[in-house]
C-alpha cells in the first residue's frame, strides 16, 4: 500500500505536466488558427484572382460557376460547395472574356498546380499561371519564369471538332524552338519532365472542360450565372 | 556584479561566433542546407527559428521546477511544436508565396535540434532572463549563418540578393548553388573560412601572451 500511495505520488507531476501543457497547447493553436483564419483565406482568394485576371487579359469582374458532373450543370458557386469551380472573367462591358480553369497533374518532383484562361470566341488558350510546384530552381521552375515558354499559351489553338466531343489537333509537346503549328508547345531545354506535364494536365483537362464550356456558354455568359 | 553582468553579456556574444550553432555547433542542417536557396527564405527561416527558439526558451526556463525530468523532453518537445504551429499559420496570414518557398520545412523546425539542444542544455538549468538572452545569442546567430548562406547562394545562384539583380544581364548564373548540392559548396567554403579565422586569432593570441 505504502509503494502504491509512493508510485502515485511520483506519477502526479508528469500526469499534471504533460496533461497541462497539452491543454495550454491546444488552447493557444487554437485561438491562433481562429485569429489567422480569415486572413490566409483572403491571402488564398488574392492569388487566385491575381493568377484569373493574369490567364485572362482584358477581365475586368470574375464569376465562379460549380459543375456538376452528374447533373451535366453548372450552378453559381456556394461557399463550401463540392463539385470542380469553372473561373469566368468578363470585360467591363459584361462580355465573357474566356474562363479560367484549374487543372493539376505529376511534374518532376511533386503535384504541379496551373491555371489556364480559355477564350471560347477564338477557340484557344490565352493564358497560363503555374499556382503550386516544386519543380527544380533554375530548371524546371522555368515552367512559371520562361517567357517564351509562357509565349506558348497565349494563342494556343483548342478548337473543337464538329461533335464538340474531341480537339480538331490534340496539344502536343515538340522540342524547343521547333514549333511550327499553333497547337504545339515549344518545350524547355532540361525540363522537358516538367515541360511535357504542363502539356499533359492542358491536353487532358481541354478534353473534359472544352464541352462542357461550349454546352453551356449562354448560361456563362450571364454574370453570376 | 562585474562579473555578472560579463557572464550575462557572454551568454548573448558566445552564440554569435565562438558557439555558433550552424558554423561551430553544426546544428539544424536541414534548414540550414534546405531553405538558403535565396536570402528572403533564408532570413525568414533564421526569424522563425530565432522567434520559436526564444519563446520555447522562456517557456521552459519558466516551468523549469514544475517539470518532472521523466517527462521533460516530452514536455518541451509539446511547448516547441505549439509555437511551431502558431508560427507555421502566421506565415501563411502574412504571405502565402512565401510559406510556399518554405515548403515543410516551417513544421519541421520542431525537430531541429538547436531549439531542443538549448531547451535541455541552457534553459533548463538557467532562470529566464538568461535563457532569454542565449536564445536571443543563439537565433541571432543562426539567422546570421542562414542570412550569409542565403545571400551567397542566391547572387552566384541567380545573380541577386533578396531579389535585388547585382549582376548585368550577361552574367550566367551557377545553378548549381541554388540546387541542394550549392548548400554543401556554400556551407563547407564558409567553414573552411571561419575555421581559418579561429585558428589565425587563437594562434595570435597564444604570442602575444609568449
């Protein structure tokens, strides 16, 4: 009796030193999220604006619009919705300018996040921002700071066939300085991994958002929807 | 007092150069090779340790008594990852382009060992307005070495410093400091320096006392 009544004695103050700790701990992270909360969403929202009205040259206002997969529908957008979110930049006349699109796909060292602009009047890409990547400083990060590979996106022919269903060319990738069509991409000397990514994430999200857009335009169209 | 107020002032000066945990201690080698690609990271790196390292300081030096031993790196290592964390948030309110340069390596100052090193080394035996001042040493200190990194790397690796183009256009740049093998190159010619200070001081000293 007399060791149990010791034992537990000792054991009081690392259960009252780590229990107590462990709730100043968790008190404080939590008012600290509660605080910064609202000012890192408006950080998140500010780049992504900045990175929208950069693919879309002339925008003045941007729209948000959900798609729905299973109901083939586009809906304006609710906070905290699920569904893939379709950007739409219009002039200050209330003309679409083109939709802004997130894709994501594999690069050299991890997930490559970009967003593209997409003029449905021309048919082409107007514009390409890289969000998110860790690719290689100084070779693949090239991908966000070339301008001539940056110089690829802004007439990048996409133009539909007559089904609507597939591109008339498929985008591809050819080896720097060998661009001859306008649906090609002039890849990046030592970074062909991440060039060939950026080409892959635009060819495979053009083909499932391309005629979705061109189903929906009139409803795109309108401002907030 | 005399000699207290040398030993106070010690315990700041010792972390600057003659303990210096990267140059000397060679402590917290992720960061130090990881994040001084460029001196904006590499400043913003230095601060957030400098700023976990004084707070966890404090905190243990204050609960010093109230901790049992049994449990007291476990009890630190909860303190640093709070501070860690709250940290980790106020850099992404304040910038998010920057807590993307800096990827994990925010979260990972938990493990770095320079902040537990001093919690079990200095703040734990020592009141707190000492283990505020080897924290201040310490930081400021490691700042320096990752503000010394960064500032090389980034002009030879890019030709500028904190964004700053130093170099005309014709210069080409050596990529290979901004990529993790520039962090060896970097870290082992500033050893290699300092190391040769050291000796030139100890040597001159030892003469002028002959």
């Amino acid at each position: 009796m007399a060791a149990m009544t010791s034992s537990l004695t000792a054991l009081w103050p690392m259960y009252r030193s780590l229990v107590g700790l462990g709730v100043i701990c968790t008190v404080c992270i939590v008012a600290v999220v509660m605080v910064t909360t609202p000012a890192i969403k408006q950080n998140q929202q500010d780049a992504m604006h900045r990175a929208i009205f950069a693919v879309l040259p002339g925008t003045t206002t941007i729209g948000a619009f959900t798609y729905d997969s299973g109901a083939d529908a586009f809906s304006t957008v609710v906070q905290g919705g699920a569904g893939s979110t379709l950007y739409v930049g219009y002039d200050p006349q209330g003309q679409l300018v083109g939709v802004a699109i997130a894709a994501e796909g594999q690069g050299y060292q991890d997930k490559i996040k970009i967003i593209y602009g997409y003029s449905p009047d021309k048919q082409t890409v107007i514009g390409m921002r890289v969000i998110e990547s860790r690719e290689t400083p100084g070779l693949g990060d090239r991908i966000e700071t070339d301008s001539a590979f940056q110089a690829n996106f802004i007439a990048l022919d996409v133009r539909l066939n007559a089904q609507g269903n597939d591109l008339v060319h498929p985008v591809e990738l050819v080896k720097s300085g060998q661009k001859t069509k306008a649906w090609q991409i002039d890849g990046i000397t030592g970074a062909t991994i991440s060039s060939q990514a950026i080409t892959d994430m635009i060819a495979h999200s053009v083909s499932t958002w391309l005629p979705r857009v061109r189903d929906h335009i009139a409803q795109l169209e309108q401002p907030h929807g | 007092m005399d000699n207290q107020q040398a030993t106070s002032a010690d315990t700041f000066i010792k972390g600057l150069w003659r303990d210096n945990p990267v140059f000397v201690q060679v402590l917290g080698m992720c960061p130090v090779l990881a994040v001084t690609n460029s001196a904006v990271n590499a400043l913003t790196m230095g601060l957030a340790t400098l700023f976990v390292l004084l707070m966890s300081n404090i905190m243990v030096s204050l609960l010093r008594n109230w901790i049992p031993k049994e449990v007291r790196i476990a009890s630190f290592i909860l303190i640093i990852a709070t501070f860690v964390t709250l940290v980790d948030y106020v850099i992404q309110a304040i910038s998010l382009d920057l807590h993307k340069n800096l990827g994990a390596f925010i979260s990972l100052i938990v493990v770095n060992c320079l902040i537990l090193g001093r919690a079990e080394a200095f703040a734990s035996k020592h009141p707190p307005l000492s283990s505020v001042l080897d924290a201040l040493g310490m930081g400021t200190g490691f700042t320096f070495a990752l503000l010394c990194m960064g500032s090389i790397r980034e002009l030879l690796g890019n030709g500028s410093v904190f964004g700053w183009a130093l170099f005309a256009d014709s210069y080409q740049p050596w990529v290979v400091m901004i990529l993790p093998s520039g962090g060896f190159f970097t870290l082992g010619v500033l050893m290699l320096v300092i190391n040769r200070i050291n000796k030139r001081v100890a040597l001159s000293n030892a003469r002028s006392e002959a």
